[in-house]
C-alpha cells in the first residue's frame, strides 16, 4: 500500500465524523462511521499512483463516479458493515462478526470474506465471485479495487508476519422466537448447507439467573424464562467436544402476558386477547371447567370461548405454548352468565306458552323430542313457543321442549294432562287427573263414584261383576275419560287401598320410612277375575316394579323385586301428596295407591 496516502488518511481520522451503529447477522452492536471527504485533487492523486502501483488490479468506480479514491469508509466496512442506508462507512470493529459466530473461518476455495492480520495495520476483502480467483478490497483512504489475491494493498505481502484468515457465514443457525416467555420456548439447529454436526449437539445459555435450557435433544433446545421485566441472554450450541457451533442473542418479554376479554361468558361467545404474547410462540388455550365452557376456537393470540349447559360457576381460561398441556403463560378468572331457563307449566291440558329467561335467544329455534307425537308448536319467535297438545284425552305421554341457545340445548320436560287409575275395577279404584286439577267426576250406571279431597280425587265401586263403563272427569273446561271394567270375583285385600286391593301400605302419613307389602295370594285371585284377554295361567312368582310417584308425575323412589316386601327412604321428601305404582308385568295396569308424606 502507498505509504504516503495511508499518512494522509491518518491525519484525516482527527476530523469530526458521522457515526452509525449496525449488527452483525447474530446481533452483535457495529460501531461505525464516515469521514469527511477529502479534497478532490488529492482523490484523483491516489487513484493515479494506485493503477501505477498495482497495475493487474482495476480500479472500481462506484455511484457513477469518476474518481473511486475515498475517505468516507475503509476495507473493513466495506467488506464487513457493506452498502447500507445508501452509504458505506468506516469501521475498526471488524473482527465482532466472527468473535460472535457470525463468519466462521474455512478455505480461500470456500472463502466469502478475507482478512488479513500483521505488520502496521489489518486489511479485509470479499471474494468477487466464486470461483474468479479475484478479490475486490479498498486501500484506506485509497479506491476500491478488484485485484488478483496477491496484488495490493501489497503492503501486507511485504513481510514475513502477515497472517490470512478466510471466512464464510456460518452455515449453522439457531432457529427460535427472538422473545423469550415462560416455558417452552423451542430452538433448533438448522443448516443452509452444510450437512448437521454428527455427534451429540449441547445447549447451554449465558444468563442462568434468569434463563435455562430446561431441556434439549440434540439438534433441539427448550428455554425457560424465569424472570420480570426484560433480559438478555446468548443462547449456545456447542459441539461435543465444547467449541461453540453458534449463538442467538434471546430477550425477556418487556412485560408479561396478560389476557384481556370479558369476565363474564354467555352463550352467544366471548372474544379473548393473549396482549404481550411470546414472538414466535404457538399460543394453545385451554379452559379448566369443560361443562360450563368451551374454547370453539383459537388463532395463535385470540380466542373464542362460548358457555354451554345451564349450571353456575366460573373456570380459569389459560394461554400456554408448545401445547395444550404446556406451560401456561397466562390466565384469567371467567364466570358463566346466568343460565338460560325455559318457563312454562310442566303439564299441557289444551296449550301452553313458554318463554326464555332473558337476555338469551333461541337463535336455533325450538324443537320438540321426540318429534312425531301427540305435541305440537304452533308459534315460536327468538324467545318464546307456544305448544298443543293433540287428542286432549290421550294417555299421558311425556316429551321435551328445546331451545337452541347458540348451540346449547335448552330443556324443559312437559306431559299432558289425562286421567290415571286402572281400567278394572275390583270392586273400587281411585282417579284422578295428573295434574292436581279439581274436576266434576261421574260414572255409567252400575258403578258409583265418590269425590275426595276437595275433588281432586275420585273413588269409584263397581256394583256387580264383568261390568263395563266409562269415568268421566270435567276439569278447566277439558273432558277426561277412561274405559273402565269390573273384576269377575270380589276380592278383599288387607290394605288400606281399598276392597280388592294386593297391596298395604304403612303408615300412611309417612314421615321417615315407608313399608309396601304385597299379598300374593290376593295378587293372583285379581289376576285369575281378571276378563279373559287379561287371564294368564301357570304363572310365576311376578317380579314387583314398585314405584313412587309426586304430584308433577315426577318418580322419586323406585326398586324392582320379587320380595313381597319394600321400604322407601321417604325423609328427604316434601310433604305433599304422592302415587305408589305397584306393576307385575302381569295385569295391564298397576295397583294405585294414594300416599301423604307428613313430617
């Protein structure tokens, strides 16, 4: 190199300068500057020495330039900082981009970038092309130049002590989020050309205070932050014998995730926002309490969570990464709004209206299950349905109203009104309408009718054997009727339920316990008078389905045997009126028996 340009610049580099700071490709700070220019006719001198000087190299002019000679950046910033925010510059920090694994050292036949060590100063230069055998570097504050490699800055061929290093980029890189949050953070080892190291890879990380590699496999890491407020850290990937493969400069969240979104959820939905979220992280959300909530769906930082059923309660809705069971990263506290509720009378004697607790709406209308039967809807709208019950004498059939509440079933149970008691008689039995209804009772001649309780009730006694007839119930303006027969034979049963009954009950009020008996003997005298279609000979001891049932026709006790004897728990119950159902898989009909629950 020309001794007396490089004693200019040195005098230059006392001038005030325009400094800039940039990164290497692993992050590493750059300080670099520019010179002021020097004068023109001192440019276009130092290009005329250098093509006398280096004859085989040829000088380059840049910008559309005619003179190449500049003080505003040196071979390193060109070979290193390079062409950026349309200037170069000129720096001293050259050796920042393979001090942190940014250029590892290679060939000159693989070689992107020369540097050259020793004597009075050092000098870099980039290979002009793969394969051209040509180097393009610029003398200090002389031009810039594409040279063969051993033709100038000759001054770094002028003595022994001259050592060349060659780099290339380095082909291994770390691949993972830039910010680090909580747990599961994952890293891997890549390559943009070389094949992966063999041998086992090890992870290790600068700032164990605050961050570990909590786990690794090889050419994977996982990172775990620990810490408030933002940090810094340098992640590393070493071979197995220690050297270092490469690094990633890792940050902490500035500040920690946090999710925002309502506190209460209803039905329709409520959207949820994951605010400080992981760079780089997959967020999975997930809810604690399924039978009150749902997540119906995710993307990354957002989600939609919808209530369902109609219980109370709250849940912690979570956002974690690496996956549904990950490490949570933050969470939040959600409380289901009020549950929907379908109003309206459980029985249906003509129709009824019913209507859903507000604010929700039956956005996917009303439904009846099972469909087909003897309900019907007439009217609906988003908050209200109107059903028809149709024959209104139909046997009492049970059925469910459905709302559709974004997607969650509403439900409420209906029956219709009709008039329970057995079709035989023998020679008395009781009726009565299931829901509680006063009525105006009557009977066809031959059998007798006696009201009780306030008309609730009805008794009624056949005069003679093989009678047929029909009991009729006139209640709210609906006629209710029921085929009935009387017995072939007068059977006297021990029971409080009446002549011809096989069943005792004891006591009755009942308050803790309730004993049921049944007198076999008497069971099956009722079952040999029984008409012929009903007669069944040579039959088994029957098995016993004994039920209890309240006035809303709801069964709250129940067992099937083949004892003769039963005992219901009835403590807990309310007081009030209920129906013990006594089946033998037999008789057509049950044996019916009024019970009173006293405590």
């Amino acid at each position: 190199m020309n001794k007396k340009i490089s004693t200019t610049v040195t005098l230059l580099l006392l001038c005030s300068r325009i400094f800039c700071q940039f990164s290497t490709p692993n992050g590493t700070a750059v300080n670099a500057y520019q010179n002021p220019e020097i004068p023109e006719y001192q440019r276009y001198a130092a290009d005329s020495i250098y093509e006398i000087d280096f004859p085989n190299a040829e000088i380059i002019y840049l910008f559309n330039d005619t003179i190449s000679t500049t003080n505003k950046y040196n071979c390193h910033g060109y070979a290193w900082v390079g062409y950026q925010y349309g200037q170069f510059y000129w720096t001293t920090e050259q050796n920042k981009y393979w001090d942190d694994f940014s250029y590892v050292e290679t060939n000159e036949s693989e070689a992107e970038r020369i540097f050259y060590t020793g004597g009075d100063m050092d000098h870099s230069a980039i290979k002009s092309s793969p394969g051209s055998g040509m180097y393009i570097s610029k003398a200090a504050g002389g031009p810039l130049t594409e040279h063969p490699p051993g033709v100038g800055p000759s001054y770094y061929y002028d003595g022994p002590n001259v050592t060349i290093f060659y780099y290339k980029r380095n082909p291994y890189l770390i691949d993972g989020p830039d910010v680090v949050c909580g747990n599961n953070n994952f890293f891997t080892l890549s390559s943009t050309s070389d094949p992966l190291p063999p041998g086992s890879v090890y992870w290790t990380v600068d700032n164990t205070s605050f961050f570990s590699v909590v786990s690794s496999g090889n050419y994977e890491a996982k990172v775990s932050y620990t810490g408030t407020g933002e940090k810094n850290a340098t992640l590393y990937a070493h071979y197995s014998n220690g050297d270092t493969i490469n690094i990633k400069r890792i940050t902490s969240c500035q500040q920690t995730p946090s999710i925002t979104g309502d506190n209460t959820v209803c039905y329709p939905g409520s959207q949820f926002v994951l605010d400080n979220a992981p760079s780089g992280s997959t967020i999975y959300w997930t809810v604690d309490n399924t039978s009150l909530f749902t997540v119906v769906s995710y993307s990354n930082s957002t989600a939609t969570v919808k209530r369902t059923g109609t219980g109370t309660g709250s849940a912690t809705l979570s956002a974690r990464t690496g996956s549904v069971s990950g490490t949570e990263i933050a969470s939040k506290t959600i409380t289901a709004c009020a549950p929907a509720v379908i109003s309206g009378n459980y029985y249906i004697c003509s129709s009824n209206y019913y209507s859903l607790s507000s604010p929700h709406q039956a956005d996917g209308g009303w439904t009846i299950s099972p469909p087909g039967g003897i309900f019907s809807i007439t009217s609906q709208n988003a908050t209200s349905a109107t059903v028809k019950v149709s024959p209104q004498n139909a046997t009492a059939s049970n059925a469910t109203l459905v709302a559709d509440v974004n997607g969650t079933q509403i439900l409420i149970p209906i029956v219709n009104c009709a008039l329970l008691g057995s079709t035989f008689v023998c020679p008395t039995t009781s009726y009565y309408i299931n829901n509680g209804a006063a009525a105006v009772w009557s009977v066809t001649p031959g059998f007798s009718i006696t009201p009780y309780d306030n008309d609730v009730f009805a008794s009624v006694t056949a005069s003679a054997p093989n009678l047929t007839g029909t009991v009729t119930a006139v209640a709210n303006g609906t006629t209710y009727y029921m085929n009935i027969t009387s017995c072939d034979y007068d059977v006297y049963g021990k029971s409080g339920g009446g002549v011809g009954s096989y069943v005792s009950v004891y006591p009755n009020p009942a308050s803790t316990t309730l004993n049921v008996e049944i007198d076999e003997v008497a069971a099956a005298l009722i079952r040999a008078a029984q008409p012929s279609n009903a007669k069944i000979a040579g039959v088994a001891m029957p098995t016993y389905d004994v039920r209890l049932y309240n006035m809303s026709g709801v069964m709250v006790c129940n067992t099937k045997t083949k004892d003769t004897k039963v005992q219901f728990d009835v403590s807990n119950l309310p007081n009030g009126f209920y129906f013990l159902h006594v089946y033998d898989g037999i008789m057509p009909a049950p044996e019916v028996q009024r019970i009173i629950i006293r405590h």
